[in-house]
C-alpha cells in the first residue's frame, strides 16, 4: 500500500517531480485519464521501443533529434537496466571492461550476465567528505594505460554527475577513451545528456531523477560508430520486457520533450532562482554547502558539523524532512524540478536545530579504501558470486575472496566487488566502515567457501 503524501514533511528526495508537483504536463493529463486506459500493449501505430513504426519510433527519433544524439530508445526497467544494455551491445562475452569504483550496482549484474570481467579504476577520494570526486583526464588516462598492460579492453565507463552533482570535464574524458579507440559510456542518470554534446557513444539518463517523469523510465542514446545500432536493439531485445508500460514510454518522451519546452526551461529557471536563496540563507547561517555542479542538488557536509550523516538523517526524519540520500559524511538533498513550498525557510531551519542538538567538533578525515589504482577480482565475478558461500566475521575476513557486493543502499555503489580478495587492510577497513554506516553493514561478510 502507498504510504499518503503527508502535507507537513519536507520531502526533498526522489523522483524530481515531487510527489507529482513536477511532472511533464502531457504526462498529468495521461494519468488524469479513466484508470487503466494508458495500460496498453504494443498495438499496431502504438508500437514500442524495438519496432520501426509507431508513435513510439517515431517519438525516439524526434528526441534523439531534440537531445543531439543519433538514436534513442526508451527504456521500462530504470537507468539500471539501460547501463545493462549499454555494457553488453560493447563488450563481447570474456572482454574486458574498465569501470569506475563508484559504478552503480547495474554495471556489475552486466558483468555477470554477459560473462566480462569488470578491470575497476579508483578516483580522486575527498577525506572531508568520504565521498568519490569525479575522474581527471589525466587520472582516465593512466587507468586505461595501466588496465591495457594486462590485456585488451572493449569500453570504459564514466560516472557523471554522481549522486551529489559533481560533474566530471566530459569533452576532455571523451577525448581521452576515443583517443585509445574505446567507445565511452555515461552513467547520466542524474544529469540531463550534457555528454551527448561532450561527443560520448552511448549515455543513459533517468527520466525521473532529473526530469519530470516517473520512476522505471529512462532513456538510452547513442552516437557515432564505435557500438553497432544492431548490438544495442540485440541486448535491448534480451533485458527488456515484450510488453513495456505504455505509461512508462509515455512518461519518457513527455519527460525529455517537456525539459526542453519554453515551459519546461522556465519551471527550471524557477527551481534554480529558489536554490540560490535557499543557498545564500544557508550560508546566512554559517551552514556548510559543498560546491557541485546541479545547484538542485544541496549537499551538506555533516562532517564539518561533528554529525554521521546516517544518524543526522534519523534525526531529521523524526521532523519530518526526509533527505534523498544519507553517506557518513553528508547528506543530499533533492529539491527537484518543482521545490517544495517553505523550503527556502523550513530547511535551513530545520539543519540549525540539527546542528544543535547533535554538532561538535568536525570529525577525523575519512580514510579511502586500501586500493590500486587499477584493479581486477581475482576470480571472475560470475563465478565468484555463483559459487558456495559462507558467512564470516568482518575481523577474519582477511584473505578470503568476496561473494556478494557489500553495499549500502542508496545509491548502490558496492564497497566490495564479488571476486575481490579481501586483504588484511581491506578488512580492516570495512570493518571501519560498518561503524561509519550504523544498521546499514553487517558484522559478516559473505566469502567463497575454500
């Protein structure tokens, strides 16, 4: 049962349309209509994202054209399943692919799914913070030289923006993966294809976490010649549904066509005039912000408060503000593409008496997890999360191989990859972990039996 829209919280999470404040008009009048009408099949002129014809092509075409890319398809099953796609159309079964550590979860059910062994490159770590930063040219550029040292790679991956905003200098990357003569993916779903213009081969977006449309629609694009259109229809044909949501369609053109209507930029301009007071009343309080690139994106930096981000988002919910996502060291909020009303008076009030009641001295720098620059698990992920497992303690996990991915939800990056041998300063390190993410780590960690 849906839990009802409550009047006095301050929800400031997903989807970006807020409950409904924000979704693309067309999308409103559809779900305005006799319920179940729009649950439609894939009916002559209808169409879907895998035929030729219909009003579904047809709306492809036109917003590949409206976001300058050459093709795009629609997707049903969330951005998640959309990276899957994008993976597997590049990357031949046994290849290898260089992946970023803050990859979402998605990436990895690919790995296993089209049998390629994931090379994983670290980023830059803010200690401040905890949180990953975006990668450097330069820093993109030796992880495929030092990936490419143990054998050949068919496509590197890139996370931008992250959760938080950070945005990566996509043109640059871009240049650096064409330079080694990769295709490019982006992990766009909390941005709105900036990377279509930067030059990538294929970007996912989310039409729900930065857009007005709803949860499980999304958006695949592609561009120049490095993945065939045959391979992105072959591998959309095996992880998409035969009978996609009518509704879900719908809601992804109406979501792209809408952001880029005079009606849609205005709403923007709007949200954006609103997050600059909401911003400049923060620092009125000597509230901390960290800089990012999505000004509807409002990170605070709990750290600097003396505040666990996990248990500063207990508290808040308490009060009725529900925050988008919360780390260790920060929380974000999502003020979305229509802001909730009071929100320029009521949070920065609210994150006042957070600090307050629970703000000390800010807390030790975070420690980055114990890696090489580049990384493969030493047992291929597949078979390393197939095999037989047992549980151990966090402290006699030392030596052992991992499973199952350890990972805190939201937003779903793994701390540890199946395959990976966990060392003794890995260990040690989760084992820090687990009392930096109260009730979300568990004291065991699942490892291969043997």
């Amino acid at each position: 049962m849906l839990p009802p829209a409550d009047p006095d919280l301050l929800a400031l999470h997903l989807p970006a349309h807020g409950r409904g404040r924000g979704l693309a008009p067309p999308l409103a009048q559809l779900l305005r209509r006799r319920p179940g009408s729009w649950d439609l099949p894939e009916l002559p002129g209808f169409g879907g994202p895998l035929e030729p014809e219909g009003a579904v092509a047809e709306e492809q075409r036109q917003c590949a054209a409206l976001l300058g890319a050459e093709h795009c398809w629609f997707g049903v099953n969330g951005a998640s399943g959309l990276l899957q796609v994008a993976l597997l159309a590049v990357a031949a079964p046994g290849s290898r692919v260089l992946l970023p550590r803050n990859l979402h979860r998605s990436l990895l059910h690919a790995c296993v799914l089209g049998q390629l062994e994931p090379v994983l490159y670290s980023l830059p770590f803010d200690p401040a913070t905890g949180l990953w930063l975006p990668p450097t040219p330069q820093l993109l550029e030796q992880a495929l030289a030092a990936a490419r040292a143990g054998g050949p790679l068919a496509a590197v991956a890139v996370v931008s923006p992250t959760y938080q905003g950070l945005a990566a200098d996509l043109p640059a990357l871009v240049a650096v993966a064409h330079a080694a003569g990769l295709p490019l993916l982006v992990d766009q779903a909390h941005g709105a294809a900036e990377a279509v213009a930067a030059g990538a081969d294929l970007v996912v977006l989310s039409c729900q976490k930065s857009g007005g449309g709803l949860a499980q629609s999304a958006v695949l694009l592609a561009q120049g010649r490095r993945c065939a259109v045959e391979a992105i229809e072959r591998a959309l044909l095996w992880l998409q549904t035969s009978s996609p949501s009518a509704l879900l369609l719908a809601s992804a053109a109406a979501s792209l066509r809408h952001g880029r209507s005079a009606a849609g930029l205005a709403q923007r301009r709007r949200a954006l005039a609103l997050a600059r007071r909401l911003r400049r009343r923060c620092r009125s309080l000597d509230l901390p912000l960290l800089a990012s690139q999505d000004p509807l994106r409002l990170v605070l930096p709990t750290a600097a408060l003396g505040i666990n981000g996990v248990e500063a988002d207990a508290w808040l919910l308490e009060r009725g503000v529900i925050a988008e996502l919360a780390e260790p060291g920060s929380l974000t909020f999502c003020l979305g593409v229509v802001p909730p009303a009071g929100v320029v008076r009521r949070l920065p009030r609210a994150l006042s008496a957070l600090r307050q009641a629970l703000g000390g001295a800010p807390l030790p720098p975070f420690s980055p997890p114990p890696l090489a620059a580049v990384a493969q698990p030493e047992m291929p992920v597949a078979l390393a999360w197939r095999a037989a497992a047992e549980p151990v303690p966090l402290a006699a996990a030392a030596g052992r191989i991992a499973a199952e991915p350890l990972c805190p939800y939201p937003p779903g990056i793994p701390l540890l990859i199946p395959g990976e041998r966990i060392d003794p300063a890995r260990a040690h390190w989760l084992q820090r972990q687990r009392h930096l993410w109260p009730g979300l780590i568990a004291d065991t960690v699942s490892v291969v039996v043997g």
